[in-house]
C-alpha cells in the first residue's frame, strides 16, 4: 500500500517510521531539512500544503494519507483527500468543524478519520 504522510515535524517522522517495513511510505514537507532526516526510511516530498491545488495533485496516486500537519491546516487537507479521492487519517485537532464535510466525503466514498491524535508522551 502506497502511503502519503503529510508534515515530517516530530509527529509526521514517527508515523513514517513506524509504517516503513509494511507500506511504500512517502512523506511530504515544506522543509528540506525535514525531507532529509525522513529520507533514510520514506520517499521525501516537498510541498507546500498552503496551495490546495497542489495538495490535491500530491495526494492522487496513493491509497491513504495521513496528515501530521499543524491544525490550521487540518480542515483544507481533510477537503483536499476528499477532491483527490484518497481516505485520510488526520492527527491534528483543527479550529474548523470536519463534519461539515461529511456529505461531500459520503459523495466521494472517501473514508476520513479525523483528530486521531496521540495520547501526550507517545
């Protein structure tokens, strides 16, 4: 299974490395810095997840992302899984109300589980 984890922080490189001997594991990221420290047991990705469309590009292709990115961009991500037709797990707790994507989730038989957070300490 091919996997996109969005954000390479603390919390995007340890998913990533926990998923790497079952999954083809793909972490995107702004920082190259990032990139590189993940780039040992993922397939880095720069992207700047601010630029939705390029959101949407990036998730095509694979059979489920995760995002491990901060909760201001929580919310556009879930949207972007959706337009792109991908199932998402999200980690970060988001300002916005998700379910108000439910309908449009449901129509594109997109499976989205969000603010899957760790407990403190993990």
């Amino acid at each position: 299974m091919k996997v996109l984890v969005l954000g390479a922080g603390n919390v995007g490189r340890a998913i990533a490395w926990d998923l790497r001997d079952e999954f083809d594991v793909h972490v995107a990221d702004l920082s190259e810095e990032r990139l590189k420290a993940v780039s040992e047991f993922a397939t880095p990705l720069k992207l700047d997840a601010s630029r939705f469309d390029r959101l949407v590009e990036a998730m095509k292709g694979f059979e489920l992302v995760i995002g491990a990115l901060p909760g201001r961009f929580g919310y556009s991500s879930i949207r972007a899984s959706i337009k792109a037709g991908v199932d998402m797990v999200d980690v970060s707790f988001m300002p916005e109300n998700p379910l108000e994507l439910r309908e449009e989730a449901e129509n594109a038989q997109v499976t989205v589980i969000f603010d899957a957070g760790f407990a403190p300490g993990l």
